[in-house]
C-alpha cells in the first residue's frame, strides 16, 4: 500500500518525456503498466473460466472466435466432432458465426483491429486443425478473390490486412503481391477464375493506375466487379474515373471491413444486383488524364509572410552521410503513438493516456506490441543517407550546388500558392550574401530491409498480429527515423531543440524548420523524388525507386529538411503528376 502511495506521488508530475523523468518515475511509470496487464490477464481469465464451465459448446466455439484466444480451442472442436458434426459445418456454423460477430463488433467501435486479428488467427488454428478430416473437395469458401497493389506501387500493409480478413471469412485470396501491372491480372484473372478482384495502391499516382487498370481489364473482357481501397482513394474518384474507365462494378472499400461487407453482398443473390447497379457508372472512361489540372504561377514571386533578411546558419559541412543507426530503441522513442496503436492497430482514445490509466485494452496492445519490438530487434536496421547542399531561390526555382558551383546540380520547380499567402517551398532558402548561399538537407531513409519477408512469413503461419505489428512497426519506424535525423539535422544547423522540448511537441513539429517530403501537399510533384535519387543515391542503403516514384521497400521516407523559422505546412493545390 505505501508503495502505491509513492508510485502516485512519482506518476502524479511524471514528464511525458522519458527522457526527462527520473530513475524512480521511470521505475514507477514500469511497475504502472505491469500492474495494468496483470490486472488485464487476471479479468480476461475469469472470462475464460465463466465460458468454459457455463456456455454451450457451439457458443464456446464461436466465443473463442470473438474472444480471439486458442486455450481450449481443439479439445472443444474435437468435442463438437465427437458429437458426429462435420468438420465443415463447423466452419460454416459457429466458427463463421464468431467471425461475423466479430465484423458487426468492429463495426460498432467495440473492437478493434489488433483484436480483430486475434479473431483471424484463432479462425486460422480452428481451421487447420479441422483440415486434416476433411475431403479435398470440401470447401468452406464464399467465393474467390484475386488481390493486387498496382504498378509502381510497393504499398503492402493495406493489401494484407484485406487478405487476412478475407480468408478468415471464408474467402479465397489470391495475394499477386506488390507492383502487379496489368498483364499479371488479366493472366490470374484466366487461371484463377476469380469472383472479384481486388486493387490496393497508396498514392493519388496509383489511382491514376487503377483507371489505366481497369481500362485495360475491360479491353480484356473481363467483367468481374471490382474492389478498389487505398489512403489516396475516394467513393468520388472510384465513381467518376475507375467505375467510367472499367464499364462494369468498381466499388470503394475504405477499410478491410468494408471490403468485406461489399464481398459479401456480392456473393449474396439478394443484394447482388443492388450492389452492382449502385457501382457501376454510365461512360466508358475514354480521354481519363492523369492530369488532374494545370497549375498557373500567380503574379507573386515571393511570399509576404517569409523573411528574407535573417542571418545564415552555417553547416557542419558538406559530406553525404551514410549510416546504419545504431540504436534502434531510441529511434523508437520517436514513433508517434497515435499513428503505431492508433491508425495502425486501431486503438481508439489516446492511447497514451489509456495506458497509464491502466485501460486493459491499452495494456494488451502495449504488451502484445512490445513482443513484436523484441523480436524486430534482431533483424530490424534503420538506414539513413543525407547530405546538406548549398541553395538559391528565384521565385518559384530553387537550385541545388556543388560546394562554391557556379552552374546547379539540379533546379527544383515548385508550386506557389495562388492565393492567401502565396507561399512556395523556395521562399524558405535566404538570399546569398557575401558570397554565402543558404542550404538545404536532403534526406532518405529506410526501416524496411527484410520486413516484407518476415512479415509474408508471419502471415503464412497464421500469427497475423505479429503479421501486421511488423509491417506497422516499419513504417512508423520510417517516419520516427526521419523526425530523429531532422532532430540531428537541426543540431548540426547550430540550433538544437531546447531541453524542455517534448517528443508530443516534436510530433507536432514545433521546432524551427520543417520537414517536407515530394508527394506531400507543399511539393506533390512525385517525379521530383528521381532527382532525389540522382543527388543523394540511396541505392546504397537498399532503397530503390519505382516506376511509379515509391520508394521500396515500402518503410522508407524521403524528405527535403529547411531551417527557415517561418516555415509552415501548406498546400499548393493539384498539380501534374
Ligand atoms: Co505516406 N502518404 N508517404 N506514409 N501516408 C499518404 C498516403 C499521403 C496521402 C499523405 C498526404 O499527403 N497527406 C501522401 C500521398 C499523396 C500523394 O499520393 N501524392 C503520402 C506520401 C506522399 C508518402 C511518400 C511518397 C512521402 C515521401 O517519403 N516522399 C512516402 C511513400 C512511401 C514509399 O514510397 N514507400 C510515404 C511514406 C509513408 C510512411 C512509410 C511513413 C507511412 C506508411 C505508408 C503505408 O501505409 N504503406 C505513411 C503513412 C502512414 C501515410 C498516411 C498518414 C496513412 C496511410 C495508412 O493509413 N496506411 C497517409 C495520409 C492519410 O491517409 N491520412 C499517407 C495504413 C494502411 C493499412 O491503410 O492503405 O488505407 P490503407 O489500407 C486500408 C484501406 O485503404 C483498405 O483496407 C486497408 C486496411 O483497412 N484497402 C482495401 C486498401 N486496399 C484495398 C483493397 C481492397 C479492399 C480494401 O480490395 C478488396
């Protein structure tokens, strides 16, 4: 009890910053989440004990579905086989049943997605386990769907979570993988004979690829509603470009889930015809540009709201850098919360602040997330190259050189706002004065070496969780990595975040400069990225570019770091791409 007493007190005024509190806080914040997954796994077993003695069998075996825990699972199953049930009813029955409850949970904020991925893989050991008594010809599936990421295109995480929960619902994926073009569909489409097909892609560059996709499915006859999910994708753009291009159904999944409810009635002759008519535009796409519009460079050649007459900071020097960073555990300490258990493993609330206050959801995501570190900490590398160069600005250009060059090693074109403040990404280099240019860092880097094996691996072995958890953990490792190196950046500028900084501050960028990386709304000239490639070759530290500009393997991050202390997120609205 008197430790209780003094852990309140030390958590009472913890910093948010580790790095800020004291050995005993440290300690204290520890013990706080030990207790909170103690408490966690004391109330799930209680919950366990009520199943197994009170339920009836197929509720059990539906519960262990929902539940997303295997304890108990094949003695149950073997029960249910003893009663003279056959192996596929059992699929079809309970176990789908778990599995639908688990949709309609998820659907209704009651669960989330790293709980949903505890369902598939309880779904995944049912399944093999009654595999081995049933005829070859059983089948169990729903239909078949065949599942691709676009041309030019490295996204995987969304594409894979889709086919988890496709399969564990009854469905027959065929992943192509990553990068697929179009002839590679139209080849599975004739070999597999697929209900559906399936197109993920990250970029706005990859929707353009759907409509080149769809419109090249057409020309092949096939005529198979199609599934189209991704961050850049919209219901509009799926309805007013992909649907035209393709003649037939084209319907927008914004998450697995969806993706899943649209399979279902599609393979549902009730709601079949609706769902078809609903997806299906009149037009046949003809003369869909990858132009999205044209911009015009307004009157304004510099920005009112940037200062042209600060002092200019100097650099350490010159070099290009190459690293392996060594100390992966603090890169970590950069990876945004809110986008590792929050978009990624879809924890609802801060999670943060859920943790300490002993949330067992919280708790079981923090623990179940700090297994997937352990094992990432043996293979997982951070690389990393950067260089600083000396820059000019002349209205919207902006030239990169040689150490004291007088011609450019390359001229950046960008955008300018045409209107409110008329910002542009150039106004951000200072004019040279007395023979001394401002400069510009440019920066790649990569948490993705041998992710999308291990994590194709996990996959294939039913641990979806750790699936997931690692392609996750990459990515945002990829952006933790490059807040870290701009951290390191800023320090080699002469001007290191104050001491009282916090990581919350860091993640909301208050600090001077800014970091912009092409494809983002202030540069979203994606060809930029190959200039990039030019000057910086991260070729060296195994980051390729694709047809498409993306970077693989997919957890890299590439960005242009400037120190001007106006700097500001914004917009220069569509441009070619
Ligand atoms: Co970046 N990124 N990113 N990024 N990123 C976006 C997509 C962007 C919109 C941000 C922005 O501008 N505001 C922008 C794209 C704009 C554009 O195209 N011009 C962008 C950019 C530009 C980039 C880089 C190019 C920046 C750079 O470094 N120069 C770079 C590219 C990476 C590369 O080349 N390898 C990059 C990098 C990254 C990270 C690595 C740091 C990270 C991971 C990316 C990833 O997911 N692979 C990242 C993140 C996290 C994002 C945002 C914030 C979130 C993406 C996300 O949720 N991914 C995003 C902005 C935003 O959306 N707010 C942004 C998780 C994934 C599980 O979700 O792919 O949507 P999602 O999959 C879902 C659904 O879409 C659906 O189900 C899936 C699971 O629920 N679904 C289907 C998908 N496919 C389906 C198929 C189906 C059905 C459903 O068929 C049956």
């Amino acid at each position: 009890m008197a430790a209780d007493h003094s852990n309140a007190r030390l958590l009472r005024d913890v910093p948010a910053d580790w790095r800020k509190q004291s050995k005993e806080q440290r300690a204290a914040v520890n013990q706080h989440y030990i207790a909170a997954i103690a408490e966690h796994f004391r109330t799930t077993k209680k919950k366990e004990k009520a199943r197994a003695a009170d339920v009836p069998l197929e509720e059990r075996l539906a519960n262990y579905i929902i539940e997303g825990t295997r304890d108990g699972l094949v003695e149950d199953l073997e029960k249910k086989r003893g009663e003279g049930a056959a192996p596929l009813d059992i699929v079809n029955g309970p176990l789908m049943a778990g599995m639908a409850e688990v949709g309609r949970l998820f659907n209704a904020n009651e669960l989330i997605v790293a709980e949903v991925l505890q369902s598939a893989e309880a779904m995944k050991a049912a399944v093999s386990h009654l595999e081995q008594f049933m005829e070859k010809a059983d089948t169990a599936k729903r239909g078949k769907v065949v599942l691709a990421t676009v041309k030019g295109d490295v996204h995987d995480i969304g594409k894979n979570l889709v086919e988890i929960i496709l399969k564990n619902n009854g469905y027959d994926v065929v992943n192509l993988g990553i990068k697929v073009p179009p002839e590679e569909l139209i080849k599975a489409y004739q070999e597999h004979k697929p209900d559906a097909i399936g197109l993920s892609g990250l970029l706005v560059k990859s929707a353009q690829q759907m409509v080149i996709t769809a419109n090249d499915l057409k020309d092949a006859g096939i005529e198979i509603p199609m599934l189209v999910g991704g961050a850049a994708l919209s219901a509009k753009f799926t309805q007013t470009k992909i649907a035209p291009s393709y003649g037939k159904a084209v319907c927008y999944a914004k998450d697995a889930m969806t993706g899943l409810r649209l399979m279902n009635e599609l393979m549902d002759p009730a709601t079949r015809e609706t769902v078809l008519r609903n997806h299906t535009a009149s037009g046949n796409g003809a003369g869909v540009s990858t132009i999205v519009t044209v911009q015009e460079i307004p009157a304004v050649t510099r920005s009112p709201r940037v200062r042209a007459d600060l002092p200019i900071p100097t650099v350490k020097d010159l070099d290009r850098k190459v690293r392996l960073v060594p100390d992966l555990r603090e890169v970590w300490g950069y990876v945004n919360p809110f986008m590792l258990y929050g978009r990624h493993m879809g924890f609802r609330g801060d999670f943060e602040k859920r943790l300490a206050e002993r949330d067992p959801k919280a708790a079981e995501l923090f623990e179940n997330m700090e297994e997937v570190k352990k094992e990432a900490a043996e293979f997982m590398k951070i690389r990393a190259v950067w260089q600083f160069f000396e820059a000019e600005a002349e209205g919207e250009a902006l030239r990169l050189f040689a150490p004291g060059a007088k011609v450019p090693l390359h001229t950046f074109q960008f955008g300018r706002q045409r209107m409110g403040d008329f910002l542009c990404l150039s106004d951000y280099v200072l004019p040279a004065r007395d023979g001394k240019r401002d400069h510009l860092a440019l920066v790649v880097v990569t948490a993705g070496e041998g992710i999308r094996n291990r994590s194709e691996k996990a996959k294939n072995e039913g641990y979806y969780f750790k699936s997931h958890g690692l392609q996750a953990l990459a990515i945002e490792t990829a952006e933790a990595s490059a807040e870290w190196l701009h951290r390191r950046i800023r320090e080699d500028w002469g001007f290191p975040d104050p001491p009282e900084m916090t990581m919350a501050q860091r993640f909301t960028s208050r600090y001077r400069g800014k970091r912009y990386s092409f494809g983002y709304p202030a540069c979203p000239n994606l060809k930029d990225q190959a200039v990039l490639w030019k000057l910086l070759r991260p070729e060296e530290i195994g980051v390729q570019l694709t047809e498409g500009f993306m970077m693989d393997p997919e957890a890299s991050v590439s960005a242009l770091v400037f120190h001007h202390p106006d700097c500001t997120y914004f917009s220069v609205g569509d441009i070619e791409t």
